[in-house]
C-alpha cells in the first residue's frame, strides 16, 4: 500500500475498479454494479486500457503494480477529467474491460500452472458477474463455483474450510447445503404479532400452503409482488425467501420496479429465477448455477419474450431453481410456467434502494407500504393494503 493526498491506497485491481466508482459520484464498496451494468452501454477506450494494462503484471501467479503507474488510478480528479473527456458509458467500459481482461489472464496462467479443473470463487471482485461469465467462457477450468457469500466473507469461509480440512476433519456434510438459507426465520406467532402492529393499513388473507400458486397468478396478471418466507439467505443475492418477484415479459416490468419500487437508475437490469428444466431451452451455454453470481447468454430467440430478464448486452443473471432447492419457490415458478409457458421470474432483492433487505416480518410490512408493490406474502399470509380487496 502507499500513502497519496493523506490517504492510503492498497495496490489491487479491486481497489481501482472501486477509484473508478467513487470517479463516477458512486459510493466506493457499494455502488460497484452499476459501474458494471453501465459498462454494456459503452465502448472500451484504447488510450485508457493501455494505460489500465501498464499498473499491472502477473509474475509468479501474483499481481504485481507499478506504483507510478498505479497511483495516477488513485487520483480522483485525474480520474473525473477522464470520464469528462470520454463519456461515463465509456469509462465504465473500459474499466469493467480492463478487470475481465486481467482476471481471465490470471486464471488462465493458473490452469496451466496447476492443471485444477475446479475453481472457487470468493472476495468482492468476484460479486461482478459478467467477469465471471467470462471466465466461464474463455478459461479452461471444467467446474466453476462462486460462493454465494461472494464478498469478504465468502473468503474468510473459504480459509476457515481450508484449515479445517487441513486438519483431518470430515466436512462431507456440506454437501447437504446447496442453498446458502442459514438466516432467522420466525414463527407464526411472531408474523401475527407483525400483522396486529399494522392492522390498521393492511388487508390479510390466510391462504397457507397455496400462497405459491395464488402469488403465481399475480404475476402473471403482470403485477409486482414480494415473499416473505421460510430462512434468510445468506450472502448479497435474493433467492426466494426475501424477493420481490414480477413479470419478465415486458420491458415495462424493468422500468415500473427501477423506477417506482426499488428506485434505482435505469441502466440497472434485474435478473430472474429460471426453473432448471428451463435452462437448456433458454441459455446458450451455461451450467447448473444457483446462486445469481454469474452471467449467461439468453438466446436470440426468447429476448423478445422475456425482455425484463436480460441486460442490454444479452446476458442475464440467473438463479436455476429445483424442487429440492426451495420447494415453495418453486411451485411458484412451476406455475407461473403453466400460465405463461416460461417458468421464469424477476427476482430481486426485498427492500428499498438504501435500506437493508428485510429481516423480520415487520420490516416486510414496512416496505411493502412505502412502495408500490401490489401483495406481499408472508409466511402463508396475503397481504394488500386498506381499501384494495385479496382476489
């Protein structure tokens, strides 16, 4: 690390994929993804990505950095004059170019150093989806896995696996967690507890184990919901248990959730739960994922009918789900396939654009009112608000 206008900086890509962040007015640590989904509007600078390419090196399967080169990447109004200079959507490009590049690099002198045919992923660069797409397609490794908690402490799981098994203990039982549901769910007493709180502003329903196929049906009716079931996940994705949930066949899905729910910038594209008998027939080339930590390319032929699950560029972030993954989930998407002929959802992450997704049944009530969402299902319970009727 160095020292530069009183601040200290740590020489690694992340750290200037994150100077590129905080350049475009972004919160550093946070904001990273919209850095990436700005990105495939805009077209890779050359001047610029030499200049990215020239702080770097990989010797020895380490990054090196040229300090000097490095720290003209550590200057944020060096950085804001490039942006003014050639475009946000061009300065978003080349970074998000520049950090696949490098990667791809890396991993590719490691196959050939190690020969492994399976790679794990964790640490919060690994959080950028398309530079995982791209490793799955331009690497050799023959299994890829990105932990769930892709973040800190994805990698901080990762060492404490490593000297476990370094140890001799026996960790075989892991393999009965595909799905990372290990948070707090609550029982039926602490949710009417919830319910009684906001009596006043909200319409409920007990409906039990239908909820799935009554959630289904508003969906397909092109309406936005969310659900509220079961244990929380663990790690930075929504898979089912704390999701807001909508259509994927029109665009006007992207724009009323971005615009009017979630509140985000436009360029974000959300992303779907696809039942894993669909996978086949709807990507072009991809493997059983289920965890939203990775990019595939929808085919040509069903961008039109699933408009709101892809980005611009094509490529779409999905969650494979089966029976076994999430039994409620999906009979959910099992019958919005039958209404519709895509088993496929938008899912995103339960909560407001600055607050954390929701942990506790009166934290989803909560949201639910401040929103525009049309129902909330919550543990068996359906749920609109005061002078809207449940059918």
């Amino acid at each position: 690390k160095f020292k530069k206008d009183g601040r200290f900086h740590v020489t690694s890509i992340a750290d200037i994929y994150s100077n590129f962040t905080e350049a475009m007015g972004l919160i550093r640590s946070t904001d990273e993804g919209k850095v990436e989904a700005l990105a495939a509007y805009g077209e890779v600078d050359a001047d610029l990505l030499e200049k990215l390419n020239s702080c770097v090196f990989i010797e020895n399967l380490q990054f090196k950095f040229r300090v000097g080169e490095f720290s003209q990447f550590s200057d944020n109004s060096y950085l804001k004059n490039v942006k003014t200079k050639i475009g946000e959507k061009n300065f978003c490009a080349t970074a998000q170019h520049w950090l696949e590049e490098t990667v791809v690099e890396y991993l590719n002198q490691l196959h050939m150093a190690t020969k492994a045919s399976r790679l794990c992923l964790a640490g919060g660069v690994t959080a950028n989806v398309i530079m995982n797409y791209k490793i799955f397609e331009e690497t050799p490794f023959e299994e890829i896995y990105v932990a769930p908690p892709m973040g800190d402490e994805g990698t901080a799981l990762g060492s404490a696996l490593i000297s476990i098994v370094e140890k001799g203990a026996d960790i075989s039982w892991l393999q009965r967690y595909e799905m990372p549901y290990f948070g707090p769910s609550f029982s039926e007493s602490q949710v009417r507890s919830a319910l009684a709180t906001f009596e006043s502003d909200i319409v409920v329903n007990k409906i039990d184990r239908d909820w799935p196929l009554v959630a289904a049906e508003r969906i397909a009716k092109d309406q936005v919901i969310a659900i509220f079931h079961g244990r929380m996940e663990f790690g930075p994705r929504a898979l089912g248990n704390r999701s807001i949930l909508a259509s994927p066949s029109s665009a006007r899905t992207r724009e009323r959730i971005n615009s009017f729910v979630k509140r985000r910038p436009f360029y974000q594209p959300f992303c779907p739960s696809v039942l894993e008998e669909e996978r086949e027939r709807l990507y072009e080339r991809s493997f059983s994922h289920k965890h939203m930590a990775t990019a595939f390319m929808l085919k040509r032929e069903f961008r039109d009918q699933l408009p709101s699950a892809i980005h611009v560029d094509g490529t779409s972030r999905p969650q494979f789900v089966s029976e076994r993954d999430n039994p409620s989930y999906f009979h959910l998407i099992r019958h919005l396939k039958k209404l519709t002929s895509f088993g496929v959802v938008i899912n995103t992450s339960f909560n407001l654009h600055g607050r954390p997704v929701v942990h506790s049944p009166s934290d989803a009530i909560r949201d639910f009112l401040d929103c525009n969402l049309d129902a909330l299902y919550l543990e068996g319970f359906e749920i609109v608000r005061s002078g809207v009727r449940c059918d």
